[in-house]
C-alpha cells in the first residue's frame, strides 16, 4: 500500500481552461486527476440536451479535453476521475471509447450510476430553500443526488483508467482515491474530516492558486496569465502538501487557502457532504517553501442519514438588453432610457430590473453614491413565462437608438430559457449507487 | 482615523442558492481583535442592506483569524433564477470591503 498519493485538479468548473490539466498530467507525477465540471444548474442544463438527443447530455467539453489529455493519462499511468458524465455518463463513455479507439488506445472506463432519482419523486417532497412542495415550482427537468465515496469506491476497485460519474459531491472526488489507496475505514470520521477539508480546497482547481484571489494592489499573484492548477500529496495521515508545477503561475500562499477553505461553506463547523460533517475550523496551514503548503488538521463526525438531491424546473424566460451612454449625463440619459423601457414594457413582467453598468449594477444601493462615471451602460433584464414577451427587453433596448435619448450606441439583447434548481434531502437508503465497465 | 476595509483585509464571495457567503481575514493577525469588534452581523446586515434580505449569521474562527458571514436570502433567489448580473453574488466581497473601521 501507498504511503502518499499525488492527486491534481485539472479543471473546477466546466468551463475552466484546458492547459493546466494537461500540464499537470505531463509534469505532476500524479496517481489521479480530478476534473470538477459540474455546477448546480449545469445537470439540468445537461437533461435538456439528453431529452433532444439520448446521446448527449454528459459535459460539453468532455471531447475535447480527452481527445487532448487520454494521451498523457494512459502514458503517465495517472487515473482520471471527473464528473463530466453530467446527466448521461453512459454516453459519455461510449464517446470516451470512441475517441480511445480513434487513438489507438486500450483503456476502462467506469460510470457511477444511480444519482439521477428523478423518476423516485412524487412533488410531494419539500425544498430546503422555501419548505414549499415541489410541484409548485415548474415542470421538473432533472433531480440527481450527491452521492458519495460509497458510489465511487467500487469503481476504483475496478482497476478503471477513467472514472466517469454524474452527481457526486465535489470533495468526493477526492477524497474517494484516499480511502481506497491507503485502507480507510469509511467510518473513520476524522480521517474523513480531513481528507474532505483537501478535497474541498482542491476541487475549485485554479481558486487555490490565486485565481479569484487576485488583486493587483493588495494581492499580486505572479504571472496570473499562466494560472496552474493544484495538486496535493496527501499523507496516509490525512495531511497533505499542496504544491503547483514549477513554470506556471500563481501563488499558493496561506492566504490563498483560507479564502477557499471558506468558500461556499455556510457553516465552518459542519461542511455537510455524503461522506462525513467536517470540521474546518481546526485546520492548520504552514508555508513549508515557494507555492508549498502544508496543510494539517481538520475532523469529522458521522455522516448525515439523508443526502442532498439537486431539482432541476422550467422558470420561464430571461430577457435583456444593454446599450452605452457616454460623456455629459451620460448618467441621466441612461436613467431616462430606462425609465422609458419601464414605461413601455415594465408592466407586462413579474420580474423586471434596471441597472446602470458602471454606476450601481453589482452592488447597488449606497454604495455607488456621489460617483460620475465618464460613460455607463444601461442593462434592462426582465423574466416572463413566455419566450414571445421575454424577448421583447432587448427588441425595445434596440429601438432606443431612434426612439430614446442621445447617444445610445452598442446595443446588444440576450434571450435565455431560465432552469431553476431547489433542493430536497432524501433518504440515503432511497438512493442505489452502481457501476457499468466500458472497455476499450 | 477610519479605515476602508479593503486596507486591512482581503474576503471571498460563495453561494449556496440564496445564501451568501462572505469570508474576512486581515492582512496583519494583530487587526484581528479590530475586525471581531467593530464587523459584526448586524453591521454588515446594515451596510449591505440594499442587497441581504434575511439574517445574517457571524462565525468568528480564531486559529485561522478569520470571520466568515452567512448570510440568507441574499442573492435575489439565488443563481439560477435570478435576473441580477452578478448573480452569484460574486463581486460582493468588495461590497463588504467598503466598510470603515
């Protein structure tokens, strides 16, 4: 059995870029590289596209990033464990198979089923956000669960190159290759407190390394344009040294960790996840040299009966508009504008906002007070059942190059279809993880 | 004299649906008594008031000097529905850092 395992994370969300994974598998002598690509709405998303064609719905980009990086895996003998499977894992690994044997490549790819519960929900069931019935929200598009390690365990056991899951919680898959190389009990709460602590300062990738930390005055982070990503070298102790490949950008500091260590954690001493309650607020950072982090500390307590389930609904349409303002009152035509398209349209929308980019758009209220900007943009943004009257915003922000104040220029209008995601806890008991091996 | 924020610490923004988080550490350990004292929940509840519509809790974790501030039904329902442009509340870290001290 190991004594240290290196795990690095390629990519925190679906978007992120693609570099830092390949680096990182080329020069992180890594066992495992995680990509994290699935954001709260981005299942739902997913189960739209599967709805219009049953082999789609896994991530975006999954094509993409294994065309570049199954290569490097395979070569470097580094396992791969992402969520890009999204709301159809089973055809994601089929096109992994695809492009392995486009490749010339052997390779076994394992999915993890059994988060999708959609079919399980009756609409009885109450969300945790509002304690409101679910089906009095829209009509529902997808409902997955965070599973946990239990679901990802037997794929590593499996002896697959490519584990491809849907839901699971993002420290999960992490923390997984921890209790399957070193032995872990998956009872030993405070082991499991501590490798959820590295999972979770891990899986948003390039936050660790001063991406979304950054700030020139009060943060410099060196050649940010060449952001890497992190990895870890976790201890069968549940420690871990964070470290970045040498060469690339960033900064791994402890300041840069506690700002992740917080993120999105509404409760520093109880991080519920699938696997274990950890504790945060016992974890120790030690600078151990340059972008080296050493990282002790953290506990847990027993798992939560329930798991958490992600509802994706239909919430009508989303329509905007934008057009610019420059020069002497250029604040006050921009507010006039906007008083306009109220007039015009405002009463046909539950819910209708305008807001002067550049003024008082991202934090409103008192804080943009006694402030001139030189040019401001107005954006009108309004949600309505209907696509038809959704898209009237921006069709009106148009035609206020004729038929509003001086100046306007650079118009631009956005229609989107609007997915909602609430949540429900269920049952762990409810919720049957499983495996599928596609080799090729 | 008062300070901005922005001088003393550094925060983050994360959401959880329609809870903020803000996080808060002070650049030097010894301005961590300063910040305990004078950014408390109800202060940051006044400050961002055009923005946080529910109560806002305080957890002071004192190892890592850090103040963390949950705060609910913050983000105009939250990312998925919300017609806000800065819908997950991200850019919000620099609304607390406005604050004086």
């Amino acid at each position: 059995m190991k004594e240290k395992i290196r795990i690095g994370c390629g990519a925190g969300f679906s978007g992120d870029r693609f570099e830092p994974a390949l680096i990182l598998t080329e020069q992180g002598d890594l066992d495992y590289l995680v990509l994290e690509c699935l954001a709260e709405r981005t299942i739902a998303l997913a189960q739209k596209r599967k709805l219009q064609d049953p082999n789609s719905g896994y991530d975006i980009f999954l094509e993409r990033r294994i065309e570049s990086l199954l290569p490097l895996l395979v070569h470097h003998k580094t396992r791969l464990i992402t969520n890009m499977g999204a709301a159809n894992p089973i055809a994601g690994a089929e096109k992994i198979k695809s492009i392995a044997k486009k490749l010339g490549l052997k390779i076994r790819v394992a999915v993890v089923l059994g988060d999708d519960v959609i079919h399980q929900l009756t609409g009885e069931e109450l969300s945790i956000e509002g304690n409101k019935f679910l089906h009095t929200y829209g009509t529902r598009v997808s409902a997955n669960a965070y599973m946990g390690i239990e679901a990802i365990l037997p794929a590593l056991s499996s002896g697959a190159d490519i584990i491809l899951t849907g839901r699971v919680a993002d420290p999960s898959l992490f923390l997984a290759p921890m209790v399957y190389e070193f032995g872990w009990s998956t009872e030993d709460w405070d082991l499991l407190g501590k490798g959820t602590v590295l999972g979770h300062l891990m899986e948003c990738a390039g936050q660790l390394t001063g991406g979304y930390f950054a700030d020139p005055v009060t943060k410099p982070v060196p050649d940010l344009h060449l952001l890497g990503h992190p990895l870890v070298e976790v201890s069968r102790d549940g420690s871990g040294l964070i470290q970045k490949i040498s060469g690339t950008g960033g900064l791994i500091s402890v300041q840069t960790a506690k700002e992740q260590l917080l993120y999105e954690v509404t409760h520093p001493r109880n991080y519920l996840t699938p696997d274990v309650v950890a504790d945060f607020s016992t974890v120790r950072f030690e600078e151990k040299g340059e972008n080296q982090l050493q990282v002790n500390g953290g506990t847990g307590k027993c798992k939560p009966e329930s798991l958490k389930v992600s509802v994706g609904y239909q919430s009508g349409w989303m329509g905007e508009g934008e057009i610019s303002y420059a020069g002497s009152h250029a604040v006050e035509r921009a507010k006039w504008a906007g008083e306009i398209i109220q007039q015009r349209i405002g009463d046909q929308f539950e819910e209708f906002k305008i807001d002067l980019i550049g003024l008082n758009s991202m934090h409103g209220g008192d804080l943009a007070a006694n402030t001139t900007p030189y040019e401001v943009r107005l954006r009108v943004a309004g949600k309505s059942p209907t696509k038809e009257i959704a898209q009237r915003i921006g069709e009106e922000v148009e035609a206020l190059y004729t038929n509003g104040p001086a100046g306007g220029g650079g118009a631009r209008k956005y229609l989107h279809e609007v997915l909602g995601v609430v949540s429900i806890l269920m049952n762990r008991n409810q919720i049957q993880p499983a495996l599928k091996l596609i080799d090729a | 004299m008062k300070k901005k924020l922005a001088h003393l610490a550094h925060s983050r923004a994360g959401d959880k649906g329609n809870t903020l988080i803000l996080s808060l550490f002070p650049f030097e350990e010894a301005d961590y008594p300063l910040l305990v004292e004078k950014v408390t929940a109800e202060r940051v509840k006044q400050h961002l008031s055009h923005q946080l519509k529910g109560e806002v809790f305080r957890y002071l974790i004192p190892e890592l000097h850090a103040l963390m501030f949950t705060c609910e039904n913050a983000l105009s329902g939250g990312v998925t529905t919300s017609i806000a442009l800065d819908a997950h509340g991200k850019s919000l870290s620099y609304a607390i850092l406005e604050l004086t001290v």
